[in-house]
C-alpha cells in the first residue's frame, strides 16, 4: 500500500486548500470546494457508494458490507484544509530516499535546514524514505495524509475481498484547522456508531482525550488625556494590560508547559492608551482545572476593577470544546481495539494526550465516540513538516486490521 498512499498524497498536497477564520463562510476557502469534488470523483470511481459532498463541502461515502452477520458501523474521518497559520499554496514536495541521517536541506538559497539538532525525532528516521517541504510552505500532512490513508484503506478493501467487515463509513471535513469542522457534520446521515479520526502525529499515537478548553476576551477602558498634563488623570489601557497578564501564574503559559500541564495564552494584545483588547485561550485537561483557570482571570479582572475603577475592565468567556476522555471511556473498547491493532501492526504503542483540540473531541459530544489515530507526520503548520513513507503505509495497515477486527465482532458486543 505504501506507493499507491504516496501517490496519492502528492497529489493531494498541490490542492491550496487553506482554511481562513475570516471567510464567514463553509467551507471557508474554494480550495476545499475543489477538493472536496475531486475527491468525491476518486471515491466513485474506486467502487465506494452513497458518495456525496454536501451544501457545506463535507464528503461522505460508504463501504457496505460483506459480512454475513451485524456487526458495529465504524467510520474513518479526516480534514481536508490545511493550516492558515503558513501558505499552503504552490506545495512542491520532494521524497529524500533512504534518509542517511544529518541535515536536509529544504532551500539552499535561504539557508532553510531540517536538522535533527533542532528535531531529534529524524533520527529514528535513518534510511527510510521522507516527503519533505522545499522550504517555502508547509507540507499538508496535516490532514491530507490522513485523507490519502483512508482512501488507500478503502480501496484495499474493495480489491481484498476475503477480508470480511461489517458497513463502513468515511467522512471529510472542511475547516477542521479554524475550529469549525464539527460544525455542520451530519451525524444521522454518517450513520456510524463510532469512528476514528486520523488526525494524529508521529507513528504509533493513540488520542483519546484532549484539552478542555475555553476563550477569554477582555475590554480594558482607559482615559486619555495630553501625556504633559496627565499626572492623576491618565488610565494607561495598555500599561493596566501589562499589569494585568503579569498577575497570572508565570510558568504557566505553552512555552513552559507538556503533557498533562494546562496553561493560560495571550494569543492576541493590541490598543491604545484610551482601550485594549487581549484575547486569552485557557487550557486544561480536568474541568475542576479549567474552572479554576476561569476562576483565576475573573479574579484578576476584579483586582484590577477595584484598583482602577469599576467598569475598567470587562470579561467575557467562552467554553470552545471539552475532553473527550469524558465521552470515550463508557465505550472504552473502542480504544482497545485501535491500541491491540496498532501492538499488532509491529509498531510501538503510545497513548498520549492531545494537547489541543480535534474535530473527534467535539463529534464524541454530539454522539459519535471518536479516538484519534496517527497519521505518521511531523512539524505541521510549518515549513519543517515532513512524514516517514512508512509510517503512511502503517497507518494504512492499521486502518484495515481494525475494520477486519470489528467485523469478526457480532452486534456491538465489547471485545
């Protein structure tokens, strides 16, 4: 399966299909429009049916199946758009064979190096075959990789016969990488009763919780008046910002913190002396943490109020999604069932947290339990972004030893 995934997921990488949160609309882009027909033509003409894209750019497909008794309908989900946070436009990638080890060169004219020193993880890497950038945008691996392996899985199905599986349903979404994918997903009409995002990082992970999280904008007012004439006039709304982000816990920001730790993210700070504006991303995995991290800001804000005056500063809060753990566990054979196929597979196992968001945290609360899997890539959102051929094909392999796993499951019996 490896060079039918690989050539599948050139292809796909040369799609621009960028989301951007400033659209308003879904899909945000028309290059997931493009890509969301062209790949509803491929599942077609591979054999798959119910092949639709939706008024809001979701395809949806379906395997039926060949099993002679019910069996669990599991679904396999990915996204279509890449990152805003660096252009995926013009993607030229290139395959380094049999990695030797050392530094890559990505753009000799600007010095741009992929170098193990900066990413030790290459090392585990040497004399495999590696799809790197070309040093001027990101790679798409995130989540086009995950696409191509899914297809690739579905089509080996189709030409693999004897292997028997029960329904089988995929699904790609739009606008995953600006927090809108879940928004229009039709759960009724994916009609699986769980599925797995392949969403994840480097070979071998397993997700199946997540960050709670939730947003924070605040207003801060100040007064203005002529900086000659301002001594006990003058409310300085950037200088009472300052203030204001010092009193919370300083190592408790993203680049201080991993694994289980939660954090506090100024993600945005901009003003004048007469008003500012900061906007925070609050994150934890318990919710007794996240409450205790709102709990926190509104203190501060208080602080800051009775300091300088009621009304000087407003909060407002917003939770964004929860983890997923919470929805997963009561049907936490789901999870066993990737993690033995995975120990199967010959690859190493790692089970870690996700810290971030994903579109399967938020379908698990609309009712469809759904784990993250690996895709195999690295570095994504940016121009160091690359991913191991054979972590692709594993992926693949992993994808149809869980499906011929649950089709020798009758009903929804737990194994």
């Amino acid at each position: 399966m490896e060079n039918k995934v690989v050539e599948r997921f050139l292809r796909y990488v040369r799609f621009n299909s960028c989301s951007d949160a400033t659209s308003g609309a879904t899909p945000s882009t028309i290059g997931q429009i493009e890509f969301a027909g062209a790949l509803a033509d491929e599942l077609k003409d591979i054999g798959l049916q119910d092949v639709t894209v939706d008024e809001f750019g979701y395809v949806y497909a379906t395997l039926p199946s060949n099993n002679e008794h019910k069996t669990s309908v599991v679904g396999f989900i990915a996204h279509m758009d890449t990152s805003p946070d660096f252009t995926g436009a013009n993607v030229s990638p290139r395959i380094v064979e049999n990695y030797p080890g050392g530094d890559i060169i990505l753009d000799e004219a600007k010095n741009i190096v992929l170098s193990p020193a900066v990413f030790p993880e290459l090392n585990g890497y040497v004399g495999q075959r590696l799809i790197v950038t070309n040093g001027k945008t990101l790679l798409g691996a995130d989540d086009k990789a995950g696409i191509a392996e899914i297809v690739t899985a579905m089509e080996y199905l189709l030409n693999h016969t004897t292997i028997k599986h029960g329904k089988i349903k995929i699904a790609f979404t739009p606008d995953e990488e600006i927090g809108e994918g879940a928004d229009h997903f039709n759960i009724e009409k994916f009609g699986a009763d769980f599925a797995y995002t392949i969403d994840g990082g480097e070979l071998g992970e397993l997700e199946y919780e997540n960050f709670n999280a939730s947003g924070a904008k605040i207003v801060i007012h100040g007064s203005s008046v002529h900086p000659g004439y301002a001594k006990g006039k003058m409310k300085n709304a950037l200088l009472i910002a300052n203030q204001l982000i010092a009193m919370l816990p300083a190592n408790e920001v993203p680049e201080h913190t991993d694994g289980y730790e939660g954090f506090y993210h100024v993600v945005r700070l901009n003003g004048s002396v007469e008003e500012a504006e900061i906007e925070f991303i609050l994150r934890d995995f318990s919710r007794e943490g996240i409450n205790d991290r709102k709990l926190t800001l509104q203190d501060v804000v208080k602080q800051i109020n009775d300091k300088f005056g009621e009304g000087t500063v407003e909060l407002a809060l917003n939770d964004q999604y929860f983890n997923m753990r919470e929805k997963i566990e009561p049907v936490k054979y789901i999870v066993d069932i990737a993690a033995q196929t995975i120990c199967e597979s010959g690859v190493p196992l790692k089970i870690v947290p996700i810290r971030g968001g994903t579109d399967g945290a938020r379908l698990s609360y609309m009712g469809l339990p759904c784990p993250n899997i690996f895709e195999g890539g690295h570095n994504f959102h940016g121009k160091f972004e690359y991913i191991p051929t054979r972590s692709m094909a594993k992926a693949c392999e992993v994808i149809v030893k869980i499906v011929e796993k649950i089709g020798l499951l009758k009903g929804k019996s737990q194994i």
